[in-house]
C-alpha cells in the first residue's frame, strides 16, 4: 500500500498539480480534532501569516462525537515542508490528525470487476475525460470479461479468478497488487466476492464498495429481488468504505430512482446501472478530492 | 363502515359527480381478475357498444401473481344500473372482481392524529384547496393538540385518549365512529399508536399510514434517530396500508430527501416533515381516485 | 432512409424479435386518429377476435387537440401480414395512423458527434450492454477525436467535416450515409453543427438532439454560461425531436441537476454532461421502443 | 421599515434568541468584501482571540466578481457592543459590509396574498410548528379570501384592494404598514399585484417573490399555460428577490416536478402548488437565518 500523504508526500513533488498564479501550488489539507474555541483561526491565522491565500474552506463540529472536522484550500509558493513547518503548532497544540495532498493529484486507484461492466466504464471514462482525479493503474477481474474495456482505456487488466479453493491465494495476489502498484484507493465497481476481514481492516478507509440497494434495506445478496418483492417505490444504490462488517461500514453517498409496480426484476437491475454507476462515481470523486472524514461509523462530506 | 361502492351505490344517486358533456357523468371502473386474452376487449367492447367515451385507460398484466388490473374512466349517459348491466357478461366471465365509482366523488375519510400537525393540516388544506376527493368526516386525536386546527376547517374533532388501561375502550370508540360517520377511509396522520391486529383485519385494505422511513429501512420506534445513527444520505418516508404486520403492509408511495452529516436528528425531524406530508398526501389522493389495487402484498398504482 | 415499418416491414421478416410461447412474436402497435367513442374497443376487439393476448396497453385523448393516441404490446401467432388484416377495419372506421413493429427489434442508428465523448460512449455502452433496442449502424464526426471510441465498439466512424465552404458537401455525404446505411434514427451527440432546414424537413421526426439547457431557457450558444450568468440553482437538459426552428422542436425528455452558487462555469458543464446523458438516453430508447408519439408540437410520451 | 441589523440592533437586546451553554448567546455574522489573503484568518482570529466558539462557518470567493463572502455562528458571553468592538479592526481592514444578529431571532416579516392560499398556508404552518424563524407581523390581501386562513393563525388581516385607479394609494398604504409594523422582511405568496419601481428600489433585498416558473422559462403572466403549450417534461418554481425588472431579480430557490403528456393546465397549477410552496418556503426561512448574500445579481446561498 502507497504511504498516505499523511507524513511524507512524494507525489506532491512528483506532480506539482495545478499551477495557478505564478510559481503558486493550491494545496488540500484536511483535519479533525476535538471541538474547541481556536481551531479555525490557529489554522487559517497560521495560512495568513504566510500570506497564502485561502480559496475553499468548511468545516464541521460534531456534538455528538465531539470532533471538529476542517478541510482548506490554499494557494501557496510554499513547499510542503514549509506549509506543515507553518501549520505545525496548530497541529500539536489541537492533537490534530491531518492530510495534505496537492489539490488534483491523482490517486492511484485499483479498480475489482466481476462481470457487470457499468462502473468500471463509467470510472475510465471520468478519468479520461472528466477530470476525476484518479490513476486507474490496474482493473482486476474474477472474470475474463471486462478485459477488453479495460485495455481500451489503456490499463492493464489482472484475472485473478477466485473459487473456494483459491480464495487465499486470490486474495495475497490482490495484496502484492495493492503493494507492487503503490495503490491508495481500491474500488469494488460491482465486485462480486467478498473480501476476509483482515483484508479490510488492513485497508480501513482505503477500499469503497457500492451496494446495489438504498441500505440498510435489502442488505446481503440479491437485493433487487428483494425490493421488488417488497414493493417498494424507489431502489436505490449505497456506497460505502468497506469494513469486515458486511454492508455495514461508512455511507459515503446514496441516491434513488423511482420505479413503479410494472417493473420486473430484470428493469430493476437495468434502471439500478444507473444509480450505482452515478452514486459510485460521486463517492470515489469526493474520496479522492479529500471531502470525505471519518467521523466513527459516519462520514463528514464537504462537497 | 360503509358498504363498498361495489355492489350497491348509495354515494352515485345523492352525489352525482362532475357533469361533462350533457346529461353525462364520468364514472371510474377497477378491475382485477386472472389474466388472459381477451380481458380489455370484453370491458372495452361493453362500453362501446353502448357507445361510452373511454377518457382514460390503464392496463397491467402481473407476471409473478398472473393477475389482471385495469382502470377506466368513461364517460356516459348511463345510470350506474344500467352501466353495471352492460358489464356484467365481462365481470362474469373473466371471474372480476371490481369496483364502480363516480369520479370525483369525495370518499368519507377520518383522520386519526396525535400531536404533530403537519399531516393533518396538509390534507385539510388539500381538500378545501386543491380539489382532494376526501371528505374528512371527523378528526380523532388521542391528545387534544389538534382540536383548533380540526375545528377551522370546520371538522368535528374527537378526543379518544389511549393508554394501556384504555386501549381497548379506545378502539371501540374509534369503532363506533367509523360505523356513525360511515367512514369509508381511515388515515393514521403521525397517529402514535398502534391498532389491534383485529382491527387491522376488519379494516383491511381501508387504513393508509406515513411511517417516517424508507421501509423496509428503520422500522419500528424513532426512524430518524436510527437513520441520524446509521449516517444515511437520503431519508425518506412511505405510505401503506395498514396490516397486523407492523410496518409490512403493501407501499403506496415512497419520497425522500437528501440530508448531510451537518444534520442533527432534530434536523431531520424537520426536514422528514415534508417528506410525509406530501408522501402521504400523494397516497390518499391516488385511493381516493381509486388509482391503487392490491396485488397480494403489492401495490399496483395507476398514476 | 430506410422504409418506415408502416406499410411494409423488412424487419418483421428478417429480425423475427423474441419469441415468447412457442411460435408467438410480441409486436408494438402504434396509432392516433381523431379522439371518439369505440376506439379501443375496435383495437382491442380485433385483437381479442384473433385471441390474441395484449401484454402491455396505454392511451391518451388530448382534449386540445381532439386527437387519441394509444400504444398496444401484443403476443401473436399471426404474421404481420395477418395482423394486419385483421387491425384494418379499424384502422379504416377511425382514420387512424399507424405503426407496427416487432418488440425489441433494434432501430438502425445514425449518431453525430463533435469532440465531446459522453453522449457516444453512453449510448454504445447501453446498446452493448443495457439492451437498448438500436443498432448504430455507424458513427459520423465533423472531428476525427471519438473514432477510437466508436470502433473500439465496432462502429464504423465517418469523418465528415464542416466548414462554412463545405457545409452543403458535407450534408450531402450525411444524406448519403442515410440512404446507404438504411438508417432510421439519426442521434445528435452533442453535434455542434446546425442542420439545413431542408434536411430538417426531410427527415421530420426522425432526429433526436440533446441541448444542454433547461429549454425553452438558455436557447442557442453556451447555455452553461448563460445559466451561470443568470444565477439559477438548478442547471438542466432537453432532448427534443429536431425541426428546422432551432431548439423549438417537440420535446421528448428533460431532467435537471442541483448546483449553487460555488460552480464556476466549467463545473456546470462537467455536471451537465450527467444530465445531458441520461436524458438523451431515454428519449432514445424510448423512441427505439415506439413509446412517442407526435400531438402537434408536444409528444406524448407512453413510458 | 425596521431599521436592519447592520449598525444597531435593538432585536439583540429585545429578543435574546437561543442560550446555549451558561450565560452564552449565538450570533450569526455575515460579511462580504473584496478577497485577498487573511479575511478569514482575520475574523476567526478575533473570535479565538476573545475565547469564543465558532460552531459553523462558510465561505466562498468569486471569482467572477472578485468578492469574498462568509457566514459564521459563533456562540459567546460578549454582549453585541464587545463583539462589534472585537471585530472592527478586521471590518475597517478588509472594508467589509456586515451584518450581526442573534440566530434564531425572528424577522419581522409581511405578507402580501392575493387568492390562492398555499403559500400563505405552508409559511403560517411554519412559523408556527417548525421553528421557521419569521414573525408574521401582519397579511396584506387584495382580496378578502385568506383574512380566515390568516385570523386562525393570530395574524392581523389587512385588506388593500388595488385597482388601475387606486393603484397609487394602495401602495401608500403598504409603505405605511411596513413603516407601523417596522417590517423586514416582505414576502409576495403569489400576490398577483405588480410592485412599481420606486417602491422594489425602496425595499431591495427585502422583498422576496415566488414566481410559478423555472426562471428564466415563461416569464410573465400564465406561466403554467406557456409551459403546457410547449411541452414541458417538468415544471418548476423560482422564488427571488424583486427588483424593478420583472422575473429578473436575484434568484435565492428553484425546485422542479415531473409532469407528463396527459397534464392539462388546471393540473400544472395544483401540482405547481407543491413545489411553489416549498421553493418559497425555503427562500423565506434561507432569508431569515442570514443565509442568502447579494453577489451582484446572484445569490451566495450557505446552506
């Protein structure tokens, strides 16, 4: 697994990011701490005392976990280590835990397919031409088909296919794939095994699912079979980090679709495409743009 | 209760809906019966040689149940006797069950409430304003909080305390109302408590509920609680039928809306308002117009 | 242009659709005539006669026209030829137009596109993928930026391109491309060239555009921008039949997206193309599937 | 008219809004300014300098109009007189506008009412049971419909009939109420009236309307007629601040709902009723709680 930009940050002096007024670098910084009076002006009087200039800023003080959650953009011709130099009494004096990333660098993601083709193309097809800020530098399968969409969009596609028997040796490839490839994101994009749990919690906060239900309804398999034998008016779609408690871990985003009684499961799982590609997308966006804290089993999203 | 529309029709003579053409009324048809060929043909093949104007038509076919719906309004110069004459080789023969209604006609509805007004005062505000086909005979309220809102729009308002001394006593009560007022419609309006299964039974398919979630999502006791905790990104609400089974009965009509971490459970309570009342305004009106069908635990809604 | 399923139907015989009970076919039906009594049951009468069974049925009588317009799915044993025969008493009585195709039978599909991609690749992936009733029978660009799309997908690509001295050559090869490839549907994907009103007229009812506007808002140039001068919370898209009056033509399907006052310019136009996709990707299939129809300058739209 | 916050501000003294921890009060301060480094920094340090708790805080810069604009709830023991103290170095520095009030006190607020009920309804509903933090201080109607609606809830009825002739007095008789009532706030519930220019110059940024279109589509008059003639797949509401150029000004809210072929105009108008009322209703409680900025002729909404 990549070292996160927490601590040292070689991406950030590999890909400068944009550049915006002359030799300026826009920097993310994302931190949370306990609640208390001073954060924002310790951490914005420290930016001002440099002269940089702040030009996206939220925060988020949670009563009921009693954290207070800041992200900031910021224009600067600092280095990073003059940036963390500037920012480190604030730091140590609130017991922040922070991240400071070059705003747009791209992270190196993993995307694990099965058969169903719609996330993967639309991810591939946001990085290519949305400006997502992701690296897809490898598309594993546990099936052959997507290889081609995969190696369209140029990436090199790992079958590692997974039956009961192999299912520990699937599973250290996809570690030496994680490590050989720097990885820091992995998406599950309608990946159709599950993950052993000391997987997960190796990679706590690093792996985004998308379930293809409005949870906690219709949690474990089949859920459209399930929403269409309840019923129900809309289906929607969940996505979520992953943690070794199935469908349980952190919503990122949801969203829904309105469908009536005239439709079968099959238009159930047609019209779900759509809402698990778009619901996914925005998900792995707001990841990698630094907008989503982890705040106990909750998350802050500073869209 | 007042005797269904089906069979005899009491409310056709003294309310004789709204005159179109000359001499004409429109009349709403549903029916459902075991599906097959030759169904539309038959109803429609009826009105025509009669020579009725078909003004709106809806047909579903349900693959799972093999059951037939159809909806029809038609406009004619025909009592309801002599309509009831001419369809009645098609009712026979396709084995339907049916229902034959003036359209328009405004269907003798108590509200049952408790403390929150926001449901109540959205149906009376509907049916004075906005041409909803209830006609709210009476308000029930097992606290008095309601009594003014009840009372200028001009509805007699019954205070029916419940506690678990007088449960019983209070659903005798309600009993008694319903038959008095020949209420054809109950709607539990934030109504807080929960009806007997025999209850349930006796007025099956005549109780609609707002359950303050997106069931099957949080059922049970404080829904927005359970949703603040599980950290959803949407919260919804859904109107159904009332069945022994609580919170299972057959949906109506689902809505949500779309919250973020900043959002206190007193927030949501708020913000949920809105979802029900219009989620619930939406499935009262849709029965009323005799727009929704039972289909096993399902619900086919001609909209 | 390839001879429209009414009146003969090549397509009938060489893409027999799906069969459903041994040896049946499901065909679509299509008609509007004068609105009257009878209509129906004639339709379906006719039907029933055969013994043929109606799986899917809608109908509309527009009071402000005087026109009626109804879509039938059946299942038959009959060949067209039969059907036919058996449909044109009432199709003569009522003076109805009509179209009759076999269900799921794939339109041939013209689309044109400039240098944005996420129209194209959405429409290959639902017509690979998703099941959407059409066959691009070929790409054509006024750029050569999205041949490696269209033939990644196996679609031939046509670098036809425009200049204020070559438009009228260039419109000539398109008629060609019509003519030669059969096709039925000509899809403008995000084309930012305008048609001839002569070609508009010629192929009346047979092009689909996607504007990137809330239409009738932001007519003609960089509606994004006019949208973000003018302040709006919601930013939307039209996909609309095209006729030679620029951005009037029937309007088929129009969705929105919530933005605020924080999206510069360049963010509306990366949201909008969310928007702008799934709407022309429903009024496609819902064309491919015979579910619009004309009424004037409005459509009506059987989804 | 009341006057506002911004220099003075007799509604602290009066009316101390919501005590939070012992003996503290929560302000709500806005600000705007030309952007540059340290506004930020600058504020916050002032409130952190003084120990006071910043519990939310938005900014954002435009880079269009090269303008800073911030929102800040900040819970304090210092009375208004030793905020304003603490903060005038950072007003005078950066040559800020600014406003500071007590969260939670409610705006003086008029409303004008002509027919139709529902806004009038849903804002009085507010007011009273969902903490929307207005004082209705008074209804003005051109006709006498809604004085029963208004009395139910306690409010003084004021009928101002308005002719061609009477034009001129009527508007001298609502300058007269907002001086006697020492309004804030006015809000056109679809009051059918036009306001001259003298009088939306007088009040600017104080007078909010709904308007029954999504803005800029079918301005004027019959905006639901326009919409059905050409077809429209949704309708929308807008609700802005007025100025003297008619459906132009600043727009605060817009929502959407779908409709269909099978809508005439009377169903537009009720179903139009749902989304004008919560559009305004959004607008309205935006408003009162300093949430909508001027940025020229768009709004900064912190939501």
């Amino acid at each position: 697994m990549h070292e996160p930009p927490h601590g040292s940050a070689p991406h950030a002096t590999t890909a400068p990011g944009p550049l915006t007024a002359a030799g300026t670098t826009e920097w993310v910084l994302t931190v949370s701490c306990p609640d208390g009076p001073g954060i924002v002006a310790a951490v914005t009087g420290a930016l001002a005392a440099r002269g940089d200039n702040i030009t996206e800023s939220q925060q988020f003080g949670d009563p009921a976990s009693g954290l207070f959650f800041m992200r900031v953009q910021v224009e600067t011709t600092a280095t990073r280590e003059e940036l963390v130099t500037a920012l480190t009494p604030a730091f140590d004096s609130f017991g922040m835990t922070w991240e400071l990333d070059v705003v747009g660098r791209r992270v190196r993601t993993l995307v694990l397919v099965s058969r169903a083709a719609h996330c993967l193309v639309d991810l591939l097809y946001r990085e290519r031409s949305q400006g997502m800020p992701i690296d897809v530098v490898g598309v594993v399968g546990n099936h052959e088909d997507l290889r081609d969409i995969a190696e369209f969009y140029g990436k090199p596609f790992h079958h590692v296919p997974v039956t009961k028997d192999t299912k520990a040796a699937a599973e250290a490839r996809l570690r030496e794939l994680v490590d050989e490839l720097d990885v820091e994101l992995v998406v599950l994009a309608r990946y159709m095994q599950i993950l052993s749990d000391e997987l997960c919690r190796d990679l706590a906060g690093k792996v985004i699912n998308i379930h293809h239900s409005f949870l906690p309804s219709f949690k474990g398999a089949r859920p459209y079979a399930q929403a269409h034998d309840r019923g129900v008016k809309l289906i929607g779609a969940t996505s979520h980090y992953v943690t070794g408690d199935l469908d349980e871990g952190p919503i990122i985003e949801q969203d829904v679709e309105r469908v009536d009684h005239s439709r079968a499961v099959a238009d159930l799982v047609s019209i779900g495409e759509d809402v698990e590609r778009r619901t996914l997308a925005r998900a792995v966006r707001w990841h990698a743009e630094h907008r989503v804290l982890l705040d106990g089993h909750r998350t802050v999203v500073f869209r």
